[in-house]
C-alpha cells in the first residue's frame, strides 16, 4: 500500500482524530519538540445553555465527520483553479479538554490552560465546542493578543449581561470576553435575527461600538457585509452552527429559520481569513444527536475544512 492510499484511507476507519490527524493531547504537545501548522481541540461542554443540550458531543461527531475531508499529501484539490491547498500540512488532534462538568471556574480554568499549551505548539489553534459558553475561556487564552478583533457568525447576539440569574451562560461570552480582555477591543457578529432579542444586551454592544449585522443584510448584499468585516486586525473568528438556516443545519440547540445557506457562511469566512490576521478559531452549537442524518456534523466538518484551506492559501501567498 502506498503512503497516499494510507492517508486516504475510508472515513470510517480509526482511531477516529479530527481530520485523520495524529493524536498529541494539549497539554504534551511541548514534549514533541516540533511545531504544527494546525492544531485542534475538542471543549466537550454544554452545561451552560438554557434549552437543548448536546453540544457536549460535537468534537467526537466532528471528528467522525472529518473523516470525509482528511487531507491527502499533496493537499486538496480546486478543480476550478487547478491547484491544491494544505499540500504538506502538519495536524494535530490535541485531544480533548477534560472538563469538570458542573464546577465552571474549574472548567474554564482547564479550558484556558489547554487552549494556551496549543497556541504554544501550533501556528493556528482550532476548537470544536461545546456552547457557545466557552469561547470566553477560549478568548482568555490570547490575551496578550495586541488588539483583538472577533468576527462571530451567529443567530444569536450572545452578549447578556446575566440569564436566568448566571453571568456565564451560552448567551453571555463576549461580554464577559470584552469586560475581561482590554485588548479584545471590536466584536462584528454577522447573522442575528430571531425574536428573542435583549435588548439591554444589543444596547451594550452598540455603545461600545460593536458591529450588529442581520441576517437579512448577507441575503439582501452580501458584498455590502463583507465591506462592514474588519481588515488588517489580528481576528478570532467564531462560528455557531446556528448562523446557518435550519434547513441545512438541524443539529443545533437553539435553531432559528431565516439563517445563512452554506455558502454565504463560507463566503464570509474566506473573506475574514483574507482581509485579516487570523489568530484562532472556534465552531460552536453544534449538537449531533439532534440530527439524525448526520449532515449537521458532516457540514459542520466541512466548513472547518473549508476555512483551513482559506488560511492556508493566504499563508502560500505571503510566503509564511
């Protein structure tokens, strides 16, 4: 057997990694002596939402899924440019974090220390969540970060200042991110709607300047969104499944009708990752039990996929 047939082995074959990437838990990555270009994390944590849970299997779904979209040696192949990307690429599955379930500062502590020792070991760290609750501990982990950007794709605005007598619910991380990290200086969310807005929470991040863009907005100009994303920043981008529209992605806790097809939401993304410094990346609410089908974690697993080869690419024709 050759060395590509091995690497593009059946996707149902194991040990299930993300990506087919080699397993090094985070917290031993410095004992490799090497440095990865990608490394990505599972945060099994869903003790924070306030209606359907389940996000607490999205990393092992994920990793199923990516199965799919493992990357041959000489990289992926775009038919319509006749090149690859991600030729050459090191992974890693750095594991997942080992949360302590309904002890949250704990939780958050270990989810910070594991998602620090991956920055050290990799140029760009991925986390697959978990709610949307832990993209605060995440945030934590680059803090010395100079000037942080975070671009969030979500139905929701996720800014509450408390629900249901909890500051550190699914619904709160970016304004405990903002309160906490002075250097986390603009969040752009692209893709609210629903009727369950706060509005105490839209007023807070409109006084601090934040960029609140609709859903309505990408379906109506998408360009016209693309020229309201930052440029030039060092950009954390955020991804909750729920942007996307239930029809394409049921598997989510909290779906809400009128989201982003598929394409908008990768449209989006590769345009972030190209007018921007991308520093991280999360994929958060997806919860695999609730689709049956399998398609919320296979497009799940994609649009990861997608975004790697977006950074990638940009990475080629700087020279890094």
């Amino acid at each position: 057997m050759s060395g590509d047939e091995r690497h593009l082995e059946l996707p149902f074959t194991g040990p299930a990694t993300f990506f087919k990437a080699p397993h090094v838990p985070a917290l031993e990555l410095h004992r490799t002596g090497g440095r990865f270009d990608v490394g990505i994390l599972g945060v099994p944590f869903d003790f924070a939402v306030g209606f359907r849970p389940g996000a607490r299997f999205a990393p092992a779904a994920v990793r199923a899924a990516s199965g799919r979209y493992a990357v041959p040696p000489s990289g992926y192949y775009d038919f319509e440019t006749d090149s690859y990307s991600l030729g050459g690429a090191r992974l890693v599955d750095a594991g997942d974090v080992d949360v302590a379930q309904l002890e949250t500062a704990e939780s958050h502590d270990r989810i910070t220390a594991a998602a620090r020792a991956l920055r050290a070991a990799v140029a760009l760290p991925l986390f697959v969540g978990g709610d949307h609750s832990v993209s605060y501990p995440l945030l934590r982990a680059f803090d010395e970060v100079r000037r942080l950007h975070v671009v969030q794709l979500d139905a929701h605005l996720d800014y509450s200042d408390s629900r249901n007598a909890t500051r550190w619910a699914n619904s709160s991380p970016f304004r405990r991110a903002v309160e906490a990290l002075p250097e986390l200086v603009h969040v752009t969310v692209v893709g609210l709607r629903g009727v369950r807005a706060d509005p105490e929470a839209f007023a807070a991040a409109r006084s601090r300047g934040h960029e609140l863009i609709a859903a309505r907005a990408v379906h109506a100009a998408i360009t016209d969104v693309v020229d309201r994303l930052p440029k030039g920043e060092n950009v954390y981008l955020s991804i909750d499944v729920d942007a996307l529209d239930a029809a394409e992605l049921p598997g989510t806790g909290s779906p809400e009708p009128e989201g982003l097809s598929y394409g908008q939401a990768r449209d989006l993304v590769v345009a972030t990752v190209r007018r921007n410094e991308l520093v991280g990346v999360d994929l958060m609410e997806l919860a695999p039990e609730l689709d049956p089908t399998g398609r919320s974690a296979l497009l799940s697993a994609r649009l990861l996929a997608e975004t790697l080869e977006a950074w990638w690419r940009v990475r080629a024709e700087s020279g890094a």
